[in-house]
C-alpha cells in the first residue's frame, strides 16, 4: 500500500499535485492539492452501455392501460388483485396512477392481461423501430453530421 507523502497515512494511490509538485496523497489531504489522478474501483470499468438495456420503465398511461384491459375482461379490481395476488386497494392506486407499479407487480399484471407495461429506458416515446425513418437519428448521421462540422472548421 502506497503512503501519503504528506501526512504518511496510507494512500490509496491517488495524486495530488501540491505546491506545483506530483504527489502521493491520501483522502484527507488531497485538498492541499490539486488531485490529478484517483484510483478507479475495477468493477465500474464496464461500459455503461452494457448496463443500459436492463433498465425498464413503466410506460405512459400505464393506469388506462390496465384499467381498460382489466374491464374488457369483465374482471373487478377484487377479482383482478386476487389473480395476481395483489391488494385491491395498491392496484387501484397503480389503475389511478397514484403510485407506480412495482416491478414484480408489473410482470405479474403483464401475464395475466397479455399487455405490455414496461419498456427499457432510453427508448423515447416508443419502439425505435416503429418510427424508424422518421425523425430516428441513425449512427450513419451522426457521422455525417461530424463530417460537416470537420469541412465547416
Ligand atoms: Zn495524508
């Protein structure tokens, strides 16, 4: 384990510079400095796009939704919430939407009412695809876009 050269306390390898010199630092007094370099935590070096598609949102209108479906089914909010075994009075909430749904809640009405109330984030309004040639903006673009901002320098 490195030391701090300022105060000799272990360092957890961060760099400071401090009074114009390169330093090894510790938390405490790396505010004596001007920190140039801290240690990154090896399992955050994924990238986060990795992350990204795992995270899901209750789309818009979710209460409508399950309102609608659950009536065309001819079911009660009772008879509903003991089908999925919910309290009637949190789906009426959900079907208020006074309160999001959980997501276990979420997969569970899913199921019993064939309708889809969840959508990964970042996914806009809508599927991507649908819209496609639109006003989807595509990688190609994108690079076209640079290459004009390059010839416009
Ligand atoms: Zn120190």
């Amino acid at each position: 384990m490195p030391e701090c050269e300022i105060c000799g306390k272990p360092s957890d390898g961060r760099i400071a510079i401090v009074e114009g010199a390169k330093m090894q630092v510790c938390p405490q007094c790396e505010h004596l400095g001007r920190t140039v370099w801290v240690p990154q935590p090896e399992r955050r070096e994924e990238p986060a796009r990795s992350r990204a598609p795992m995270e899901f949102e209750v789309i818009e209108g979710y209460g409508q939704k399950v309102k609608s479906t659950r009536e065309k089914r001819g079911l009660s909010i009772e008879e509903l919430a003991k089908k999925i075994n919910e309290k009637a009075n949190y789906l009426e909430r959900v079907e208020h939407e006074k309160t999001l749904p959980s997501e276990s809640l979420c997969h569970r009405l899913q199921k019993e009412l064939g309708i889809k109330l969840m959508e990964p984030v970042g996914s806009g309004s809508g599927p991507a695809s649908k819209s496609g040639e639109g006003g989807g903006v595509t990688l190609g673009d994108i690079l076209e876009i640079a290459e004009k901002k390059k010839k416009d320098d």
